[in-house]
C-alpha cells in the first residue's frame, strides 16, 4: 500500500511539474498587457442622467419608434448585457423579455463568479488552447464583475477539503496555477490550511481522516438582482427595455442586396394583450434555453442546437456554514462537481445535471434534492444531522449546452458560447455562463455590427469596467449613513446598501414610519428577514409587474424561504396592489399565481409530498402523547381541529396572533386542504419531524404549550383545594 501511495505521489509530482511548466509558456504566450486611457477610465464611472422611465412609457416607445438599430430577445443576463453593450456604443437599442428581468436561468444559478478550475486543469494537462482562452477570460470578467458593482459582489474563501494526504500537493499546485493565470486578476491568493485550522475556520466539517484543506477565492452575486441592474443600467443610457412582452413572430423583408433578412418582430404585452409589429436593423437572439424556438421563427426547417440540462439547487439554513466560507466537493459519488456556499444568511447546495426538456417552469425533483443532501452529509460531522425538512428552498435552473452551428461537426457541446450568423442575419448568441456574460454581449454586437451594417457612434466595446447601477456612490460604510440618517435597523440598512448600493437611499425615502422609538422607518414584511415595505414600492419602480416579480427577484425571498415568502405574500400584494391601481380580483389572481409558483418551481410540492410519502414512525408512549394533545386542541371532541380551536388555543397561553396568521399555521400541517386538521395529519406531522424530513412546525410548538398550560390549571386548582381545606 505505501509503495502504490508513492507511485501515486510520484505520477502527481510528475503531472504537475509538467502541468507548471504548461502554464507558465501559456501565460507568457497568450497574456497582453491591456492599456486603458486616464479618460476612458473617468468616463465609465459616470452616472447617466437619465432617470427610470415608467414601463408604460417604454411601452409606448416599443410601439411609436420608426426602427431600433437592435432589438434584443430575452432579458437574461446575456440579453441584459447585449443591450448594455449596444447602447452605450451609441446604437438604438430595445429589448424584451416574455417573462421578467432573470425570471429563467440567470436568477437559479450557483451565485458564483468563476474562472473554472476543472476548464484549467483540462487546458494545462491536454496543452489545449481553447479551454486556456475560456478560463483567462472568465478569470479578467469574474475582477470586472468584483469592480463594476461592489454592491452586489464580493469575494468568497472556497474550502477544498483533502482527505488523502498524496492529494495535498496534486490540489495545492492545481490551485496555485489558478492564482497565476489570474495574474494581476486574481481576487486573493490561495493558501493551505492544517487540519486543525481547517476546523477552526469550518467547525461543521468532518474531522476524521481529514488531512488539511486548500483555500482558494472566486466572487459570490446575488444573480437576479445583478441582471437587473445591468438591464436598469442600459436603461439610464437611453435603451428601451421592457418585461411581459412576447415576440410571437419575426418579421422578414428584402435586403439592400435583394436577399432575404430579419427585419423586426411582431410583439406581445403579455398584460394587456395588445400586439403590435417593431422594426429593428438587428435582432439578436439571447434567449437561453429557448435559442432553438426563435431560430425556428425565422427557419422552421433548422437544426436544434440547444442540450438543456437541468440544475438543482437547495437552501438550508444558515448554520449549515460558516458566515464567509464556501466548501467544494470536487469528487461526489458519480463525479459531479457540489458547492456549499453561504448566501444571504442562508446556505446555498447544489448544482445536479441532468438532460431535460426545455420549459417555462422547471421543477426540482426528489431524488435530485436527495443527491445533494447524501453529499452533503458525506462532509459535514455527526453533530449536524443533515435533515429532509431542513431544506427550505429548492429550485431547477436550465443549463443552456450548444453545439455550434459554426461548424460541420454539431454533435459536440460548446464548452463556450457561440455567436451564429444565419443567412437572414439573425445574430444568435448561446451557451457561455453568468460570469461571461459582458464578453458574450461585446462578441455579440461586433458580430451584430459586422453583420448588419449597423453604424455606432463608437465602434469599440465601453463595458469593460463601466460601473453600473447602483455602484458610483457606494461604499462598504454607506450603509451607516441610511442608520444615522434614516432611523433604519442596522440589519435592514445593510441589507439595502448590498442590494441598492447607492440607490438605497431612494429606497428609504418611500419606508413608511414604524411608530417606534426605533426603528423609525422601515416596516419589514416578514420577521425574519430584513425585507421592508419600501422596497415593494421601489420595486415597481424597477418594473416589477407581478407578485412572483417581486417576491422572488426584486426580492429573493422565494429562493431563500418559500414557506416565509407565501406568508409575506398578503403584505406584498396589498402595497403592490396600492402602487399598480389591482381591484380585490387581481390581487386574488396574483396571490394564486404566485402560491403555485412557490408550490411548484420552489420546492414547496416535492417537499410536502417528501413528508406524505412517509410512514408513521411513533412509539406507542410517543402516539399516546400526541393524541392527548391533539384531544386538548379539539375540545369540542368534533374529531378535527379547526381555526377556531387554533385561535383558542393560541389565547389560552397569552398568544395574539391574526387570522393570516392562523391560516398559515393550518396549512402547514392540513396535507388534504379540506380547511381543518385530522388526527392522522397531525401524527404524520410528529413523525416526519422525529425523523427529520421536518423541521419545525408552528402547530406542533402550540399543541405542547397547550399541554403545558392545562397541566399548569390543574396544578393551580389542585393547590387551591388543598390549601382552602387546611382551615384558618
């Protein structure tokens, strides 16, 4: 055994030494100092002037305007970063998105600003030049997102746990090649951490048989809010940019050369359902996952390109991680690749991969949830059961993979994105991923401008560190001021400072008084986040049009929580509901849409039916137990407790709480939804929370304060009697 340890060791040196020498000739062939003007820098940390237009008043450009030199499909990070691109050379630029800003793949990502440590490791040991470009690439984008919005990115310690000693230098060196072809790029250099520091610094980790631990850094984003701002960004520089707007069809004429072309669409207010047509000299198609169903709008008959690939991700509570240190798994059980990050407060787990088909509404399924959980546990120490109903969100994401049109050979995937030309001159711009997306839009409008003859003002990209929305005025401090000035929770100002930046306080203009001492303003829409109701109303002022709009990607509530999120649901609707003009009807069907969406695409389905799939598993002492207390809630012995016996109940121990409140408590345990709790739902309950596929749950909490407060009366009025029968 130790002389095949030592071979081991021996190959990895070798490898290594050779790998080393590989990088070291591709950096010095491929790295060009690139010079950039006192005045270029200046310029792009500018604020544009132009202030938000209402989405009416985009709306009404769509419509009035003769010709847009780009028009732009889908509001991804892709599309978002196209129109910025496009606009700021000077260019007449729209865009659309059917759904909303980031509603697809671009706000279900990992939150991770990487170069791609695997793509490396392939560049340096098969001395391939492609994946070395792919990675140096990503490696300069990941320091332009890090510098272009502060407040919305930082960067992130990856902890990459050795648990076989020969392995120590294998990933130390692999690492350090990371560091050196970042150069000057790099976030912060890596280092090597003793098994004992190791724990210090990630007490949640395993400790038996670990060897030590490479620490190396990548950027973190909050995605949705990141996409955003960039589409916001390219708004304030003059671009129409609208939402709920569905192009059903392109439109085709004749070119100046009497050829064919794409010449505009034919769009859709998915709100009102008023169509109209839209001219446009460019189109350019960034629409993810659905590349292949615009490219049949202009070619029924052409060949899809498009692998989507499904990825799931899971929120779990906080304590799962540290607050500022992620975890790689590079080698899980079938080979996949698993991050165990902080995020939000939260601790964000995933990613799996798995073909799918293209949808709307892609939906995390239970053996993926589980996939992730079994790999979780293979890191963490026994003290942290790694429990089913500890999961508090889970969402899928597709994974746009292309092969390239470009070439004779489509069976192969892209490892990058790929910009195709049709013979209509639909510019097509695919695959890549988030990290990339500001080079994918300069790749895409060079080709837009080549293809189309488009004339800009400025030929040259303007993107490369041109800071965006919310970034000029920010500082890590800021976020003191919105506390001194404003009367804000500190938590609450923090939060606004990190997803605004310097737009925050704008946002705390339109908090309401709280009617405190302190906080002053700032009413938060759920109590466990610091979430408040002015940024409902700033939110439709970032276009927010729908509940799962806000809920979900002005904030990220739904990702984070998606039982929190259906509770704040009635708070958001009703503020929505004062700044969008809803009738009672509206905010009915807006609260319905966004219960499935909750249900459905953030994990509350698979994780109630996670819970029913389970037998009960009480003893008989345990069952015993729980009757008598069920039997305590149900005075009225009816066989089923309603929310009238909930709000009796929750009295008797000095608990006020309201009728939405009392809803939320019987849904979580009322599995049949007939509106009352059976006995039997409440054992099922009991038992999934014995054995973890359970957290928590409000109405179990208040069936043992009820026990307690009868035992409490029993033993008051046994000591009256006592006492009032011993004479005076």
């Amino acid at each position: 055994m130790a002389t095949s340890r030592l071979r081991k060791v021996a190959y990895s040196t070798a490898v290594l030494g050779a790998g080393a020498l590989a990088a070291s000739w591709l950096t010095s062939e491929l790295t060009q100092p690139q010079r950039v003007s006192a005045a270029e820098i200046s310029g792009k940390k500018l604020r544009a002037k132009r202030t938000l237009p209402p989405r009416d008043e985009q709306i009404k450009s769509l419509q009035t305007e003769d010709e847009f030199d780009v028009l732009i499909i889908g509001g991804g990070a892709t599309g978002a970063g196209c129109a910025l691109d496009s606009v700021t050379r000077g260019l007449k630029t729209a865009l659309v998105e059917m759904d909303d800003f980031a509603s697809g793949t671009s706000s279900r990502s990992t939150k991770l600003i990487h170069g791609g440590v695997r793509y490396l490791q392939k560049a340096i040991f098969n001395l391939d030049i492609d994946q070395y470009r792919m990675v140096k690439e990503a490696l300069h984008e990941r320091t332009n997102m890090l510098e272009s919005a502060p407040h919305l990115t930082h960067p992130l310690p990856i902890m990459l746990p050795v648990y076989t000693w020969w392995q120590i230098p294998y990933y130390w060196v692999g690492i350090k090649m990371y560091d050196l072809v970042a150069g000057s790029k790099s976030v912060k250099s890596s280092y090597y951490l003793s098994k004992k520091d190791a724990l210090e610094l990630f007490p949640m980790l395993r400790g038996d048989k670990l060897c030590g631990a490479i620490v190396y850094y990548d950027g973190q984003q909050d995605d949705a809010r990141m996409c955003l701002a960039i589409a916001l960004t390219a708004t304030r520089h003059g671009a129409t940019v609208a939402n709920h707007v569905k192009v059903l069809k392109l439109i085709h004429g004749t070119g100046a050369d009497g050829k064919k072309e794409v010449q505009g669409a034919r769009l859709r207010d998915e709100l009102t359902g008023k169509e109209w047509d839209v001219k446009a000299k460019c189109v350019i198609n960034a629409t993810g996952p659905f590349t292949d169903s615009i490219r049949k709008m202009d070619n029924q008959s052409v060949k899809e390109i498009c692998c989507p690939s499904s990825g799931v991700h899971i929120v779990l509570p906080g304590y799962y991680s540290p607050d500022q240190m992620g975890l790689l798994d590079p080698d899980t059980s079938d080979g996949r690749v698993i991050f165990f990050l902080p995020w939000q407060r939260q601790t964000i787990a995933g990613t799996t991969d798995r073909l799918c088909e293209v949808t709307h509404n892609p939906k995390p399924t239970e053996d993926e949830i589980e996939f992730i959980l079994n790999e979780v546990k293979h890191y963490l120490n026994p003290d942290v059961e790694v429990r089913r109903g500890d999961v508090l969100s889970a969402w899928s994401g597709i994974r746009p993979l292309v092969s390239d049109p470009n070439k004779e050979d489509t069976q192969s995937l892209a490892r990058n994105h790929i910009v195709h030309v049709s013979d209509t001159k639909l510019v097509t711009i695919a695959g890549g991923k988030w990290t990339t997306y500001r080079a994918m839009a300069e790749h895409t409008i060079d080709a837009a401008i080549k293809a189309c003859n488009l004339k800009p003002t400025k030929p040259e990209c303007q993107t490369d560190g041109l800071l965006i929305e919310g970034a000029h005025g920010w500082t890590p401090t800021m976020y003191i001021r919105l506390v001194q000035d404003f009367g804000l929770e500190c938590e609450v100002a923090q939060h606004l400072s990190m997803s605004y930046g310097d737009r925050a306080f704008a946002v705390a203009k339109l908090a309401s008084l709280t009617g405190k001492r302190f906080p002053i303003i700032g009413k938060r829409i759920h109590p466990e986040f610091p979430y408040i109701d002015a940024e409902i109303r700033y939110g439709v002022r970032e276009y927010a049009c729908t509940a799962v709009d806000m809920i979900a990607r002005r904030l990220r509530l739904a990702f984070l929580n998606n039982q929190a999120a259906q509770e704040a649901l009635p708070v958001v609707i009703d503020i929505m509901a004062e700044e969008l003009k809803w009738s009672e009807k509206e905010k009915k069907v807006q609260y319905e849409k966004a219960v499935q969406f909750l249900a459905e695409q953030m994990g509350q389905m698979v994780n109630r039916a996670s819970r029913e799939k389970m037998s009960i598993n009480l003893s008989k002492d345990e069952m015993q137990l729980y009757i008598k207390r069920f039997q305590m809630i149900d005075k009225d012995h009816k066989g089923y407790v309603s929310i009238n016996d909930i709000r009796r109940s929750m009295k008797s121990f000095g608990e006020e709480v309201s009728g939405e409140e009392l809803h939320e408590i019987l849904k979580e345990i009322d599995t049949n939804m007939n509106g009352q709790v059976e006995l039997d739902e409440y054992l099922q309950m009991m038992s999934a929370i014995k054995s973890g596929a359970v957290a928590y749950s409000r109405f179990a909490r208040m069936a043992e304060m009820q026990e307690a407060a009868v035992e409490k009366e029993g033993l008051m009025k046994k000591v009256s009697v006592e006492r009032s029968g011993g004479g005076v």
